[in-house]
C-alpha cells in the first residue's frame, strides 16, 4: 500500500519538475525569439550612403519624439550626413566610459554640469577650433550673457546650449485677492514680496501649515538679486563670501526661520511629487513658488483652467532686476569623436545660426528657452509667447547681463553640494550664514587644491 | 587518461577560473594600482604616491565624516540584528499551530529587493502622512522629520535594519535546530528554569552562528549604501553620508576613481583588522562543542 502511495507520488513529482521545466524552456524559447524578431535594434542609416554622425542624447518618450523631427529635419536639409540619435540613460557615465574605451559618440546632448571637469580633463572638443575665427565672433556676439557663459572655459568655448532654464515666481490670484492683494501689482521689491508671503501663509487652529506664501529656497538662484556672484571672472577665483552672498543667505535663512524650517519640512513631506501634473502649486499648497519654465508648458497640459501668473525674482533695495541662475542643455562634440565636422554642422543647423526661424519651431517644440535674441524675436517664437504670455517673464529674464551660472571651475559637482550643505547648515541653525559659507568655501578651495597639486605631482 | 581527465577538468572550471581572473582578481590588483595614482578615466592614470592616502587622512573632512557614520551604523545595527535575530529565531522555535507561517511572515521582508524597501520606508517614515508617525500623533507625540532631520536620519536607518532581519533568522532557527536535545534534557534535570536554559544552553551552543552573522553583519554594514543612496542621497547635511556612498560620489560624481581606490582600500584593510579581532575574541567566548 505504502509502495504504491510512494509510487503514485513519485510519478507526480516527476511531472511536476517536467512541468517547471516546461516552463522554463518555453520561458527560454520566447526569450530567444524576442531576441530575434522582437527586439528593436538601434535605427539603421536611413540614407547609407552618408557621413554617419552618432547622437547620443538623454531625452525619452516625447522629448525624444521631438530630437528624432529635429534630426530628421537636419538629415532631410543636406547629402553628406546623416544624424543617428539614441536615448542614452544614465548619459555621463557612459560618455566617460567610451570615452576611455576610445568609441565616443560624435555629438551628445548633457544637462550635467560637466563642461569645466570634461574640458579640463582634454575630454571634449573646443567648438570655436571647428569654425572660422570671424564665425566664432558673431557666434559669441550673439549668445545671451548666460549661454555664452555657460559653454566657456578657460577662453575656449565646448558646448552650445540648446536650451537654456531660468527660474521666476509663479502665483495664484485668486490667492492674492483672498487676502486683500492685487494680483496685477506684483511685489516689485524684496520687502514687498516678503509683505505678500506673510499675508498668504495660512495655519490651522493648532499652528499647522496649511498653505505656504513663499518659502525662498537655493541661495544661487538668489544670490545674484541681491548683487552677489560666487565667481570673480577677472581674478578668476571663488567667492562664496561675497558680502552680498552672506546677506542673500541670511534673508534666506531668516524667511525659513520665521515659519519654523522644521515646520516647513513636515508640510512639505506631506506633499505630492514635484512631478509634471503632481505638481503641488497646481493643489494650492503654495500661493508663490519660485520654479522653471518647463512648468508653463505641463500646466497648459495638466491644468489647463488654472489661472496663474509669472513674475521676475523681485531685488532688494540697491539689488539687481532680472536677475538670477540658469543652467540648461547643451550639445559637446567629445575630444575623441571620428566625425567632428558632421557634428558641428548639427550643432548649427539645430541652433538656427544660419536661419533663426528654424531654430524657433524647435525651440517651440521642445518648449525651450533661444539661446540668441536672434530666434527670440521670429515670428514663431513670439506666436508660442503669445499662446503661452506666461513665458515671456522667463524670455526677458534670459535676456538679462544679471543671470548667473555655476562657475566655471573643474569642481563644479562638488561646489554644488557644498553650496547646497552650506544652505541647509544655515537654515538649520547649525551654523550662522557667513560661518557655513566660510566653511563651503575652504572645503571648495581645498578641492580645487588637492586637484591642482595631484596634478603636479 | 589521468591526462585527458585532468584536461576535461580544466575545461569545466575554465569559465569559472577565467571570470574570477578577469572580473575579480584583475579589478583587485588594478584598484590597488589605482590607488596610488590620479586617475579620472579621461586621462591614463598618473602614479602620485600615497598623495590620496595623505588628502584622506589629512584634507578631507567628509572622509572622516564618512567613516564615523559607517561606525555609528555598524555599532548599533549589528548588535540589534543580532537581538532581533536571536529573539525571533527563539520565538518560532516554539511547536505552536501554523509555525510555518509565522516563519515565512518574518522572512519575507529579507527577500524584497532592497530599493522596493528603501522605498515604502520612506512612506513609512514620512513626517506628514507616514505611518510611523500616524501611530505617534494617536499616542500624543509630534513625531520628528526621521529622514529630513539630521539627528533622526542615522537611526532611522538603524531602526530600518531590523526589517530584514530575517535572513540572519532562518540561520539562527537552523543553529537552534542543532542543539542536541539532551542537553536540555540535562539542564531540566539540573532543576534549571526557561531563562536558564536559554542563558547557559542555547546561547553558548548557538555562538558560533551568532560569530558568522556578527562577521557578515559588520562586512555588510561597513559596505552599507543602497538604502542611503535611495532615500536621502547622503543628507541631510552629510548625516547619512556613509563609506560606500562617498566612495562612490568620489569615483563618479567627482571623477577621482584613484582617490575612490585608496577609500575601497582602506575600507578593505579595516574590514579585514575588525575580522581579525573579532577571530581572534571568538577564544573567549565562542563554544564549538568541543
């Protein structure tokens, strides 16, 4: 009996194990037949004849839809090449990678601050080798303050934005006129904007935080308002404490400290994403946000019916107007590319140098900041500010001799968490504000340092 | 034949011999080397000495800062997965209705992918709408910021480590399993009680599986960094700013992979001196039954 249970349970074992077997090789099979009919590999030369021109960029879904047009557009105007994109996540590391391994991609699209580390480093191409001397002059005559800014190191220019980001304040005015303000009249200084935020700030019985007024955050978007700057151009040489610097962080501190920074941080925690439609202006839970231009384009797309406005960072008595921090996307041709020519000619045809109209329809369809007032002033581009009037607080801004960018030193990565540490000590009470930029600055410098005399050794 | 055998061996364990060769022993020796030079993957290295072992010991605060919060988690996280470890293997070592079930329960946790963790912890200790503090506000306390405050984020993450305490449970569960049952009988008949018998029994014999976890333990928290990588990035203000995580922003986000070789080697030789003081202590107090 017991023989013939085992019996009976070993045959039904032994169909069990085919059966996950089965399922394995049937697992297998459809793998290795995904590999071989599914699977998609990366788009061929369409035109294969041409110069190939390898692209490697970081954008995906729609925002790759929209390089896939420009390239085509660029592969459709011209015989000689042709410009292969491909999304590459995950984009420096990579690059860094073949780069070292000697198989870079001609031109890449980076939204890291990598151009002073990479050009240092001899990793990237000077673009004004690529183009004729008189060519590079009108270039650099037309560029806004900030691309130009942006692309230079050491008087050599390595990447040409093709779009840049600036930040302003968005409010709501119906927020406005709930607490007595009027929305036509925006603060046009520092202590009035202050005045607003008090007004807007809303608690519930227990002191809770129900809506935030304004909450200034990131000292180097700031810092520039108040007639401070973290680079001496003509000394060529860090300047965390720059006096204007200290006062920017103690108004920073100071406004956080006056709503309990902790405080601020619990009620933000409690938050939706800052992601696209989960976006927590669009809710309510702030009346002004400092933030960038990107968002006009996903409001008019998550919350069409929202009534909202834009407005520059107001400066303090004796600051700067229209002034502030930008970064952006730029395109680099890596030191080791095979097809510099073709690269370049991508990088202009895209920038609209030739032909500016141009360069506006893909600035609209990226939603993108110009780069030159060239392109700002088409006919195309002042259709997409009439259609969107919210943007047209950012173009001026972009516009403005008093936007910042990082400096331009080998260390950017590393100065950006300093100066973000050097903040959060501040707001934290950890340390005072010219203490904490003190200490960002000697550790900066001391990086700087250990780079130069490594260098030497 | 002995011939031909020995070449079918060599054959079969080529793919091993070679893997380790090339994707374990190359990179070993290659960090090694790396370790005395400059080296930021655009330029071929260039040897600068013990130059990265001076700036780390000398000009590099976040160095230090590093070290002493992978020690602040490795002295309180190991000894609490230790407890927590032994305590539920205790527990469900009793011959109580659905066991099985109670094991597979307290397992499971240790088997979720570390980032899918990391991330309901983060809901879970969310100052506004997470559960932990939920819980405190029915219970009258204002619960701090956990992972946006500096004082809170370490032991946040010390707290967190006992969530996967269920894989050093199983092997806790198996060394129970091990002791032989007429030792108790013996100790039963010495007239001892419960707590005796766990205090002079089962804790002496279970020792040397508590050495194994402690070992492991301390080599795994001295590496610790998806968890910190995932859900505060090293803040706020460096707080959680842990070995591995510098290591790596040192290697790839400041692109000084010589540097990042010096901390890998340091952190190796101080892995290996904590080992070998933990063997040579496991005299005094390790029981092999022997």
């Amino acid at each position: 009996m017991d023989g013939e249970r085992f019996e009976v349970r070993s045959r039904a074992a032994r169909q069990a194990v085919w059966a996950v077997r089965g399922i394995f090789i049937a697992a297998a099979a459809v793998g290795i037949l995904w590999l071989f009919l599914g699977y998609r590999a990366p788009r061929p030369q369409v035109y294969p004849g041409r110069e190939k021109v390898v692209f490697w960029h970081m954008w995906t879904s729609n925002w790759a839809e929209v390089i896939r047009k420009i390239c085509d557009r660029f592969n459709a105007s011209q015989d000689r090449y042709e410009v292969v994109p491909l999304t590459v996540i995950g984009g420096s590391l990579k690059t860094l990678i073949s780069t070292a391994g000697g198989d870079p991609p001609d031109c890449m699209a980076q939204w890291e601050q990598v151009i002073p580390a990479w050009a240092e480093r001899e990793a990237l191409t000077p673009l004004d080798t690529l183009m004729p001397p008189e060519e590079w002059q009108d270039l650099r005559g037309r560029l806004y303050p900030a691309v130009r800014a942006i692309g230079m190191y050491k008087g050599h220019f390595y990447g040409l934005s093709t779009g840049m980001n600036i930040w302003a304040i968005y409010y709501r005015p119906s927020h406005f006129r709930e607490v007595g303000l009027d929305p036509d009249h925006f603060p046009e200084t520092l202590d009035e904007l202050d005045a607003a935020a008090d007004k807007l700030f809303k608690f519930d019985a227990a002191g809770h935080i129900l809506r935030i007024g304004f909450i200034p955050r990131h000292l180097e978007w700031w810092a520039p308002a108040f007639g401070g700057s973290f680079w001496d151009p003509a000394r060529e040489e860090l300047t965390f404490t720059n006096p204007k610097n200290v006062e920017a962080l103690e108004w920073v501190t100071g406004r956080a400290a006056k709503y309990d920074f902790e405080r601020v941080l619990q009620f933000e925690a409690g938050l939706t994403t800052q992601f696209e439609a989960s976006w927590p202006f669009i809710s309510g839970a702030y009346s002004m946000v400092l933030d960038g231009q990107w968002r006009v384009e996903q409001l008019a797309k998550y919350a069409p019916e929202l009534d909202y406005r834009t407005a520059p960072i107001p400066p303090p008595d004796g600051g700067k107007t229209l002034a502030g921090w930008s970064n952006g996307n730029f395109l680099v041709i890596p030191a080791g590319a095979k097809n510099k020519p073709g690269a370049w000619a991508f990088m202009r045809f895209w920038s609209g140098l030739d032909d500016p109209e141009r360069a506006a329809e893909f600035y609209t369809w990226g939603g993108w900041l110009p780069i030159t007032d060239q392109i700002a002033r088409t006919a195309p581009y002042q259709q997409y500010c009439d259609k969107y009037p919210q943007f047209r607080t950012f173009l001026r801004t972009m516009a403005s001799p008093n936007v910042q960018v990082t400096p331009p030193v080998p260390v950017q990565a590393y100065f950006q968490s300093r100066i973000g540490w050097a903040e959060e000590s501040a707001l934290r009470g950890q340390l005072s504000p010219r203490e904490a930029l003190e200490q960002a600055a000697r550790e900066t410098q001391r990086e700087l340092e250990n780079m130069v005399v490594g260098k030497a050794r | 034949m002995a011939r031909r055998n020995n070449l079918a061996g060599w054959v079969l364990v080529s793919p091993v011999v070679i893997g380790l060769a090339v994707f374990t022993l190359y990179p070993f020796l290659a960090s090694l080397y790396l370790s005395f030079c400059q080296y930021d993957i655009f330029t071929p290295p260039r040897w600068v000495g013990l130059w990265n072992y001076e700036t780390m010991l000398t000009r590099d605060p976040l160095f230090w800062k590093a070290l002493a919060n992978v020690f602040y988690y490795a002295v309180l996280a190991v000894p609490l997965g230790i407890i927590f470890g032994v305590g539920l293997a205790l527990l469900l070592d009793s011959p109580i209705r659905g066991i099985s079930i109670y094991r597979t329960a307290f397992f499971l946790p240790s088997i979720v992918p570390v980032v899918a963790t990391s991330v309901l912890w983060m809901w879970l200790l969310n100052p506004q709408i997470g559960l932990v503090n939920m819980l405190l506000r029915v219970a009258g306390v204002d619960g701090p910021t956990w992972l946006a405050s500096t004082a809170w984020s370490k032991p946040s993450l010390v707290v967190m480590s006992v969530w996967g305490v269920g894989g050093s449970m199983l092997i806790y569960l198996a060394g129970l399993k091990d002791i032989p049952v007429s030792l108790y009988e013996a100790a039963v008949v010495d007239g001892a009680n419960l707590w005796q018998r766990v205090r002079y029994v089962t804790l002496p014999m279970l020792t040397p599986v508590i050495f194994f976890n402690l070992v492991m333990g301390l080599i795994g928290a001295f590496q610790y960094f998806t968890q910190a990588y995932v859900m505060t990035g090293g803040g706020p203000l460096d707080s959680t700013l842990f070995y591995a995580l510098q290591l790596f922003f040192q290697a790839f986000r400041y692109l000084k992979l010589g540097y990042a070789s010096a901390m890998a080697w340091v952190l190796f030789v101080l892995v290996v001196g904590v080992t070998a003081l933990l063997f040579r202590s496991q005299k005094r107090w390790v029981h092999y039954g022997r």
